[in-house]
C-alpha cells in the first residue's frame, strides 16, 4: 500500500471519528490469493485478524486462499486453521503428504506410471480428507460472507460463487489443471480460479470500507538460480507464471485499499510439506500487515471477535480409508 493510500485511509477515518453522524465502525474486506503451498502464508494472515480483534465482513478467496477463507468463514480461528494444517501436513494422513513430497518431480511419478486421465484426481475427495469436519456446508451457513473465484473451462471467463454447496465451490476454485479433474456445475466445467483471478480483491470491491488482499503468486525460484528446469517443474511453474503476471497487470489499473505481498515465491506450488519454512518466510509480511492496518484503523474500533470458537473435529479413524480411495476413484482403483 503506498503512503498515499495510507493517508486517504487514516484521513477518511479521522474525519469519521470526528463527525457525531458517522459513527459506524469501518468493515474490512478480506482477499485471500492463490499459489498452492505458498498459500499456506495466510495462517499469518488471518493470525494478526485474531490477534487484532478484526473480524471481515466479508472474505474473497481463490484456491487455497478460497480452502482457508471457507475455514475462516466457517467459524475456525487462526490459532484451530494453523493446528489443523500442522496436524494434517506432518502426520494424519500419508497418502496426501507422500503426493505432495516430491519437489524435483510433482507430478512425475504419477504421470510416469499411470496414463494422463488416471493423473486426474477428484478434488471434493481430498477436501473431504484435508477440511475441518464442521466446514459449513453451504454458503447460507457461514458467520462470514465468502465469495469463492473459478475459472469457467468452456467459456474462460471468471465465476464468483456465493450460493450453494462450499465443498463443491471450492474444489472447483482449486481444481488446477492436470492434477484434479475440473468440476461439473450445471453446464460448466469449472477450474482454478488463478486461471482468470489469482488475487480477486475487485470481486468484494464497495463491499467493505477497507479491502485488504494478500498476494502470495511471487515469482518462481531463488534469486540466481538458472538452472536448468525439469520438464515437471516447468509444467507447474507455467501456472506460477501465469498468476504472477495476470496480479502484475491487474495492479497497475488498480489496487486494493491494503495490498500485502508475501515473499513465498521461491517455493513450489506443490511444497505442502515445507509448511514451517513457508510460515518463517511469511513472518515480515504478518508484521506488515499489522503495521499497515494499525496505521490505517487507529482513529477507529473494529468489531471483535467474541462468539466461541468451534471445536475441531475431523473424520474417524474408520473412514480415512474410503476417502483415500475416494481420492483416485470411486472403487479405490486408479481411474
């Protein structure tokens, strides 16, 4: 956010908490960008809301920022998101971790022993094994408003769903091509919304006083690495690429009122498994954020969050099983 954004926002606030009549608290509006595993940076994100008190009116998220918005807006905190992923990336079920565990070759040693189609993995599946139980099952149901980003495969326009199932809005928003199969929605077929939307602060624009979006697309790779790429990871990277410049050019036509970029973009979409190195990578911008939304809310009160938190409670033991065959098809067979 430049200094200039900043003062029009502190001064708009000054002159609210100056008049009798405008006595509303502002609301923020938070959007919540894609990137695979480096998504796993909004855990920070959504920590300084908590540790603030803020609680969104309203939540736009694509991909994994639409996985942990859906949480967030289903009742979780922060402090429950971060203890569930922890649990889930480290120990509770192998067969995720062990797919997402290979850096070199993502997708090789599934493309190299099963034929493409095989390669294409039901996406409501794995939100089945990796989501809190008690998600809200639809959009009637959230404490918070969400708008979840796809992409719309015949048509290649954007679709922002707001209404009916989250599981399935979801799994459509994170349907990234070649790795899940694309979900079926009355006459769409509907992929990754950072296909056409990496960074959606615009689809919640007018709908808060202040937006605030969290980027996390970066650029691929450490700074002088040139080596040469696998054709794997150039194949992931094209969509790394392709969501960098879309927030690239869509920043210079405009911005969000609290643009935070998170420096997480030398990790692989597919590095689930380098949770704590993503999470200290992210650490400055969660001080950032906090610095920015301080400067810009200290002449006013956002509402707090005082509602009980839900308790977290996953799948039994007993059905980890058929949802992992769940995963590679409806028989437990590679389709």
């Amino acid at each position: 956010m430049t200094d200039e954004n900043t003062q029009r926002l502190t001064s708009r606030a000054n002159r609210q908490s100056g008049s009798r009549e405008l006595t509303r608290k502002p609301t923020i509006g938070l959007a919540l960008g894609g990137g695979g595993a480096r998504g796993l940076a909004h855990i920070l994100m959504l920590e300084v809301l908590d540790e603030m008190g803020i609680r969104p009116k309203i939540i736009a998220g694509t991909s994994i920022g639409a996985i942990f918005g859906a949480a967030y807006a289903s009742g979780y905190s922060a402090a429950q998101i971060r203890a569930h992923t922890e649990e889930l990336l480290r120990s509770r079920f192998e067969l995720v971790r062990q797919f997402f565990l290979a850096r070199k070759e993502p997708l090789g040693r599934v493309l190299n022993v099963l034929q493409l189609r095989s390669a294409l993995l039901n996406p409501e599946a794995l939100l089945d094994i990796v989501m809190p139980r008690r998600l809200a099952a639809d959009f009637n149901d959230l404490e918070i408003p969400l708008r979840v980003v796809a992409a719309d495969f015949f048509t290649q326009d954007q679709v922002v769903m707001s209404a009916g199932s989250i599981k399935g809005a979801v799994a459509a928003s994170m349907a990234l091509p070649v790795l899940f199969s694309p979900v079926m929605s009355e006459d769409r077929a509907l992929m990754d919304g950072g296909l056409v939307n990496p960074l959606p602060f615009d689809v919640i624009s007018g709908e808060a006083d202040i937006i605030v979006a969290v980027n996390v697309s970066g650029a691929g790779r450490l700074p002088g690495d040139r080596s040469l790429p696998k054709a794997t990871e150039a194949l992931i990277a094209s969509l790394q690429i392709l969501q960098y410049t879309i927030v690239r050019e869509k920043l210079l036509s405009r911005q969000p009122d609290v643009l935070v970029d998170v420096d997480v973009g030398h990790f692989h979409v597919l590095e689930f498994h380098k949770l704590e190195q993503v999470l200290e990578a992210a650490a400055p911008a969660k001080a950032e954020l906090r610095q920015k939304l301080e400067r810009v809310l200290s002449a006013e009160t956002l509402e707090t969050i005082d509602e009980p938190q839900k308790t977290l409670d996953e799948p039994p033991e007993t059905k980890r099983a058929r949802l992992a065959q769940r995963l590679l098809g409806n028989d437990g067979n590679p389709r």
